[in-house]
C-alpha cells in the first residue's frame, strides 16, 4: 500500500484518539456505599437525640452553613446558626425528643448529593397548655458531599401527618339513675 492510502487511515486514528483523550474521564460511583454511610449516619443521628444529655454540637454538626430547615412548629431556620437556636430551644424542654429513620436513600450518580426520605415521631411540650404532645410525619433530607469527603445536610424538611391529637379529657362515673 502507498503512504496515500495510510495517510488519511492515520489522520482518521490521529483524530478519534485525540477526541478520545479530550472527553472527560468518569469514575464508576459505588452509590450503594455512600447509601450505606448516609443510613448509618441517620441512624447515629437519631440516637444521638436519645443521649443524657444531648450535646447541641454534635447534633448541628451535620448542617452545612449554608443549610435549611423545615420542622413542624417551628419557623424555617436558614444557615447553621439559625439552625442551632431552633435545636437549642427544642432542648430546652424536658419532654422533646425525636426518633427518626431513613427507609429510602437515593444518590445522584455524580456521587456528590443524596436523599434521604422516611418517617419521625417527636414528642414536646405544648407552650400553650404546657401539656405533652406528641406528632408523627415524614422527613426529606438532602446531603451534599463536601471537598473534605465529608457528608453535611443542606436541606432538612420534616412534616407532620396532621393534627396534633388533643390531649384525652378525663372520663367521668356515670350515674346509675333509677327509673
């Protein structure tokens, strides 16, 4: 064969390897590990609302500065430092506490956010009545990978699944009335 036959052959290869080389290069993503640490970071999460006494910094270390938050009765608290005042009020109060587990976590495969979506009970003190409530709902949670590998929350937004129940009035004895 002549170098006229090759020539355009080689520029053909010259030209697909160099388009090749320019494309970006993507990793595979293990999302099932980064689901696995962001159940497990909500399952120590929520456990760490069950320790006497709770530490307020290990739980706003989660947030992200630039995080939001959504709770019911409470008003939307934007940033980290709006964030800690809400948890530090809700601490003030004996009877809070809050449960709450992930049943689904669904990572973007970039691998850098996460949701997780599933269910809380709390329980509180009414400021009104000063009687204790308790409320149930569901949570959506987003996570965002941080330049340190870290995971922090940036949006956190929880609803309750209605009403409040009141608290029970006392039954009374009936009277037996003769007829």
């Amino acid at each position: 064969m002549h170098a006229r036959t090759w020539a355009p052959l080689l520029g053909v290869a010259a030209m697909a390897l160099t388009i090749a080389g320019c494309q970006r290069y993507e990793t595979k993503t293990d999302t099932t590990a980064i689901e696995a640490t962001i159940k497990a970071d909500e399952k120590q999460w929520s456990d760490e609302f069950q320790a006497k006494p709770r530490n307020l910094d290990t739980l706003v270390a989660r947030y992200a500065d630039d995080a939001y938050f959504v709770a019911p009765g409470v008003k939307p608290a934007s940033g980290a430092a709006a964030i800690r005042a809400v948890y530090a009020e809700g601490l003030k109060d004996p009877n809070f506490n809050i449960n709450f587990a992930a049943d689904t976590v669904r990572v973007a495969g970039s691998g850098d956010m996460a949701v997780a979506r599933g269910r809380f009970s709390q329980t509180y003190t009414e400021a009104a009545t000063n009687l204790v409530r308790s409320t149930a709902g569901s949570f959506v949670t987003v996570y965002r990978k941080e330049p340190d590998g870290s995971w922090k929350v940036v949006e956190d937004w929880a609803v309750s699944d209605g009403a409040d129940p009141k608290p029970a009035v006392p039954a009374t004895r009936a009277k037996m009335i003769g007829l």
